[in-house]
C-alpha cells in the first residue's frame, strides 16, 4: 500500500526556491535540496520528476509570485507616477535577496525553451501593466512625454536587473537606493 504524502507541496517547492535562488541548477544538488525541502529523495522524484523539472517548477512558482508582487506595486497607488516609484522601491529593498528569475537568465540566457516560455510569459504581463502605468504618468505630465513607454518600460526593467546584480556583489543600501533614484529620475 502507498504512504500518503506528509508534506505540502508548495512549502517544499518554496524550501526548493530558496536553494536555487542561492545556488542555481548546476550549484545546487540533491542533497541540497532534500535536506531544504526536509523529504526524502523518493518523494522529491516521485511528486517533482527529476531535478531539472523541479527547477522549472520553482522558477515558473518564482516568476509568478515577483510579477503579482510588481503588479501589486503598480496598482495599489492612485498616481501612476507613485505606483511606478513604489514598484521600484520594493525592488531596492529586496535587491539582496537572491533573484531566481534573474539568476536563471543569467545561467541559462535563451538557451532552454522551457524556461524562455517562463520567463516571457512573466514579462509580457509586468510589461504590458508597467507601458500603462508609464503612459498614464505621462498623461497627468509626471515624467517625461519624450520617449516611448516600451523605451522606458525597458529602461526600468534593465535597472531593475542591474539593481539586483549589484546587490548580489555587495552594493551598499545606499548604493542601492542612488540607483534606484537614478532609474526613476531618468524618465522624469
């Protein structure tokens, strides 16, 4: 007779984010992971498949849960202006804490169709409600009307990526904080 599963499978995945957020794919082994995700190996393969899909699972979880906590950002604020500068506060304050969607661009670029899938589909949706956010604070003349939302929207979205990459290589908070000023200020 089989055993039930005693554990929850989303806390075990989020035990796996963790570790390849810190590690990524090729730093990080099984037994990194089954000691994370407090399960034993039969229960990682049997209820994940194998290492790599596990992997896709948590950066798919990964890439979903940053792009509702943006899109939070940009909607919880009346003034598209605000909302934009919020969204890139929170950037800044968790600019520490490893990135799994960037670190796993930054493993594996474009190479793996999977992945690619994962993370355009999380990019059309914060890009597509960061152009609106950036067309409507232009629209009130909060920042600038000289250059087109998807230049500014990439902009951001690159800052974003170089806030964390600097944070990764021991930025400062002050550091962290002069950049995300310094994205904000250029589409002023």
């Amino acid at each position: 007779m089989a055993r039930t599963k005693e554990f929850d499978k989303e806390q075990v995945l989020d035990a796996a984010i963790g570790v390849f957020r810190e590690h990524g794919f090729d730093g990080t082994s099984t037994d990194m992971l089954v000691r994370a995700m407090r399960i034993g190996r039969q229960s990682l393969y049997d209820t994940f498949g194998d290492k790599w899909k596990l992997y896709c699972l948590a950066v798919e979880r990964y890439s979903t849960e940053e792009t509702n906590a943006h899109l939070i950002m940009l909607r919880n604020e009346p003034r598209a202006v605000d909302s934009i500068r919020a969204m890139v506060d929170r950037v800044v304050k968790t600019a520490e804490q490893a990135c799994l969607g960037i670190n796993s661009i930054c493993e594996f670029g474009q190479s793996r169709p999977e992945l690619t899938h994962i993370y355009q589909t999380a990019d059309r949706r914060l890009m597509h409600a960061t152009r609106q956010r950036l067309e409507e604070a232009q629209a009130a003349g909060d920042i600038s009307r000289t250059l087109s939302s998807d230049a500014m929207a990439d902009f951001l979205f690159a800052s974003v990526a170089g806030i964390r990459i600097a944070a990764r290589s021991g930025a400062s908070r002050k550091q962290l904080k002069s950049l995300g000023r310094l994205a904000l200020r250029a589409i002023e």
